[in-house]
C-alpha cells in the first residue's frame, strides 16, 4: 500500500466566515485520519498568526467544530508558528479550510504557490475570479453563460443617480451584495428604493465593491463538482428557504432551511443543470473542486448564480451531501481532492521547470 501521506489542514482566518471553517476543518480532519493520512492542523488567527492547532486531534471525535486559533494562539501565550510550513514533511498537502477573502481570493493560493506545496482547490487567477463576484459574472457572460444582471458599484461611484439607474435597469426587488464574501454576509434582498442605500452602506462595510443583482424568481438549486482535467458533476441539490432569501442565519444559526440533496430534477432538465455548471467550472479555470449554485428561473431557464471554490464541509453542506448521496463517502471525498491536488503540483511543476535551451 502507498503511503497516504500527510495532510496539512489550514483553517480560521481573518474572514467573517472564521466560525464556518472551524466546522468544516473538524470534519476534514477526522475524515482524513479514517484513511491513514498523518494530519498536521495549522490555525490561522483573524490577526493572521500561524498556530499549530495539533492538539485539537485529541478531541476531533467529541467536538462540532475546532476550537479558535485565537483561542489556541492565547493560551500558547501569544506565540504562533513563524510560518506556514514550519515542522511539515517533504511531500504534504495542504487543505486551505479557509472560506471568503484570504481563503477563496488567491491570497492563501499563492502564498501556497511560493512554498512549493500542493494545495487541495482552485490555484490563485481562479481562486481570484470566482470570489470577486463582478469579474466572474464578467467572465460567465463572455463566456456566453446566463447570469442575472447586475451593477457593480465601487464605493467612490455610489450616488443617489447610480440608485436610480440601478432600480430603473434592474427593477425591484433586487439583491445587494458585497462582491468579495460568501455564506451571504452582508446579503440583502430589498424592495423598494428607499431600502436600497442602506442596503449598500452595510455592504461596503465588507468591501470596496458591491454587486446590485436582479432577482431571479426560480428554484435555487446546487451542483457539486470534483476534477482537474477529467469532471464529475453531481445530481442537483435544492434549497428552500425558509426566509425571504437563504441567508446566513437560515443557513447556520435557525437551521430552518430545508435542503433537499438529490432534489427531483431529472432527464433534459438536470443534464441542462449539469452542462452549465460544467461550462461554468471550466470559464473560470477551477480545478479540484466546487459547488456552482444556479436558479432554475419560473420560465425555466438556467441561470448561474456563483462559483464557491471552497465551499463549506459542515454537516449541513450541500457538497459532501450531493456526494454522499452519490455514493461517494465523505472520507473518499477528501481521498480524491488530496489526488488532484498532487496530480495538479506535479503537472504545473512540469511547467514549472521547463527550461528553453538558447541556440549557440
């Protein structure tokens, strides 16, 4: 048997999906360890310290999530690792647990490129592209996929004439959005026009940009995906909300949002779902993994909502439900990214290291 090797699991970070990380990583963590790979945990503070976190391993069967690395870090006294690859062995993959900005932004991905590892998830153009929400509708749309349309306002440009032209283009209700998060921070879906600026303040308190988006009356539906050069996609999962739209409080506070992983759809209809989140998946360069969540509109067009690089692994995640409900283990999910992501650091170091000898 070939040895598993060693899996560095890198989770935390500075985003506001620090809490969601925590969940996932213990998930990964212990799914790993089922197979035989050695797993070194490295947390990463909101302060952006390295803490080695190996001693949460005591405890991965009896918790829901890992503890903090800020919590870690203060009862090491305050002293973290002096970097990320501190004590690991030749040949480890990483696995950057880290959801949103730092995690999904390219930040992690390149940080990873410089140290020579192979890292489990899209590499840093892709990572880049799909979590800034504006340039991946841009490159969805010149790529000929359906989107909702948008705006994308930079702070310096919003004005009460960006307001009515937005509301006049893309009618009410419409959804506000920071363009760099996820797990629907900073979200609002708002219905009529005096609700609009406030909705855009407290989207700039997330970032410098903010997407205003059409509503899509439909069905909300998911597909997950695994692969470097060869693809699988899942069947379609669905979500039901129980509020106005799947925010994050339905998704991880209520837990009255129902997810239906398979949903029914089937046939033409599901292989339609299935060719556009494919399409989706290769615009924006993605390798290894991700969740493309779509709608499935009233008049029965497909339409790509995002692309999440690193979705989340938690035990209400449509990604390894639509798996497990493949047949494919939560464990062999992890088995199969940590492949891809040796497959891919050995084909780009081939890149890498190709010299053009000049003529004499």
């Amino acid at each position: 048997m070939p040895d598993p090797g060693t899996l560095a699991v890198v989770y935390g970070g500075p985003s506001a999906e620090h809490e969601i990380s925590c969940i996932s990583a213990r998930r990964i963590a212990k799914a790993a360890l089922e197979t035989g790979m050695v797993v070194k945990v490295i947390g990463l503070t909101h302060d952006r310290q390295w803490v080695d976190a190996d001693r949460v391993l005591a405890d991965v069967d009896e918790v829901d999530a890992l503890d903090s690395p800020d919590d870690l870090l203060h009862h090491q006294s305050g002293r973290g690792l002096g970097h990320l690859d501190e004590g690991l062995p030749p040949g480890s993959v990483v696995f950057p647990v880290l959801h949103g900005p730092f995690g999904e932004d390219g930040v992690i991905q390149g940080h990873l490129e410089t140290l020579n590892l192979p890292y489990v998830g899209a590499g840093v153009l892709s990572s880049a592209m799909c979590m800034d929400k504006g340039v991946a509708k841009s490159v969805l749309h010149d790529h000929g996929l359906p989107v909702a349309a948008w705006r994308l306002v930079a702070r310096a440009q919003w004005s009460a004439v960006v307001l009515k032209e937005a509301v006049a283009a893309l009618g009410l209700p419409m959804f506000v959005k920071p363009a760099n998060l996820g797990s629907s921070i900073g979200v609002a879906k708002v219905f009529d026009a005096a609700g609009l600026g406030d909705a855009v303040l407290s989207a700039f308190e997330f970032d410098d940009h903010v997407i205003l988006e059409e509503f899509i009356r439909g069905r909300e539906l998911e597909l997950a995906l695994i692969g470097n050069e060869d693809l699988r996609v899942s069947q379609a999962g669905e979500i039901i909300a129980s509020q106005e739209f799947y925010d994050y409080d339905d998704k991880y506070v209520l837990g009255t949002a129902e997810t239906v992983a398979p949903t029914d759809l089937e046939g033409p209809q599901l292989a339609h779902a299935q060719r556009v989140a494919s399409a989706a998946y290769r615009a924006l360069r993605v390798e290894g993994l991700a969740r493309v969540d779509l709608f499935l509109a009233d008049d029965d067009e497909i339409v790509v909502n995002e692309v999440n690089t690193m979705p989340g692994f938690t035990p209400i995640s449509m990604f390894p439900m639509l798996w497990e409900a493949e047949g494919l283990p939560f464990r062999s999910v992890v088995e199969e990214l940590v492949t891809l992501a040796r497959a891919r650091h050995a084909r780009r170091r081939l890149l890498r290291t190709h010299r053009v000898v000049p003529e004499p």
